[in-house]
C-alpha cells in the first residue's frame, strides 16, 4: 500500500490539511503518501496500529535514531552509506526489560511510523539474507545492489555500529526518530 493513515482528531483536521495530509472519502480518513512523509506530519503517525499493544514488537524505543556511516561494500568495495536503528534507551518487550545503548540488526518486523520514517534511505529495504530463507531490512550498495549482511556491521570490534557510544567522532551520525520506535529485531550491545 502506497498510504500511510494517520490518526487526526476532527480538531486538527485544519492543521492536518494545512501539513499535507490528504483526505480519503471512501475510508473517511487522512493519509500521506508513503513516499512523503513529512516532520509536519510526524506527530499523526503511529497509531495505524494499536498503540497499546506493544506485545507485537520485541523492542520499543522513545529515544531512537538512525544511525548512519560510511563503509565499503563487501561485493564491489565501493563506498556507500548504511544505516541501523539505534537505541538510548527501550525496553525488551519479551522480557519486559530496559535496555540500553543498543542498535537493532536483522530487523523483520517494524511499525508503520517507523517504516515511513525510514523512507529517506530506500536503499535500507526488505531482502533475504545469506544466513535466513526470511526476508529482513537491510542495507543495500547503491553502486551493485548487493545486500550488506548486517553481521558484518554489528558482531564485531572495528564493526561501523558495534559500539556507537565508543565511536570515533564523527563517524557515525545519529538522526533522530519521532516518536515511539516499535521494531522487531536482534538487540546488540556494545561490551
């Protein structure tokens, strides 16, 4: 689906307009195009789905970012971008518990706000892995296509998102993320 619905309260509507949002007769909602989303419209999205149900997603996160960086591609050695979900500070939803300084790897599952979120790196997009006959998110060189394996990036010392808190200035750049992050994923952390 190339919409994106958000939840207006008819107070807002004026607004919600005046940001971009479209109106749809037949569903009686207000809804973005995927492929523009915009901060304005940020505070709207999320509540596609029940709010309420964490239980969905393994991990939520109210102090996420992307976290990106340069590194070379592992088929054609060509420098490119890639991009992880980083976390200050969330929760294991499976094991209710806090969690911190923590970034998310093989990601299969995510909420909708995320995903519109995440739409300013479409190189960062759904594949199947080497290592799973499943589909998850990962980035993508722009120079040949080739997934890059999130281990690869993660696992290991001298890995660009293995511990970003102990990074090397500059080396990593942490957008922020509006809004709770709901996301289903492998945790790392940093030692």
């Amino acid at each position: 689906m190339n919409r994106i619905y958000l939840y207006v309260p008819p107070e807002e509507y004026a607004e919600a307009k005046a940001s971009g949002a479209c109106w749809d007769d037949a569903s009686k909602r207000w809804y973005t195009p995927r492929d523009r989303v915009s901060p304005k419209l940020s505070r709207w999205l999320g509540d596609e789905e029940d709010p309420g149900d964490e239980s969905e997603f393994g991990i939520t996160s109210d102090e996420a970012f992307v976290a990106s960086a340069q590194t070379l591609c592992v088929n054609c050695h060509e420098r490119m971008e890639v991009i992880c979900i980083y976390g200050e500070s969330g929760t294991d939803t499976e094991m209710d518990e806090p969690i911190t300084q923590f970034t998310v790897s093989n990601i299969w599952d995510m909420d909708s706000a995320l995903a519109a979120q995440l739409a300013r790196w479409p190189l960062f997009r759904n594949g199947a892995g080497a290592n799973s006959d499943e589909g998850y998110f990962a980035n993508h060189c722009p120079h040949c296509g080739a997934m890059q394996e999130d281990y690869l990036l993660h696992s290991e010392p001298g890995d660009v998102f293995f511990c970003i808190p102990r990074a090397e200035p500059g080396s990593v750049q942490l957008t922020p993320l509006v809004g709770r992050v709901r996301v289903s994923g492998d945790c790392s952390f940093g030692v």
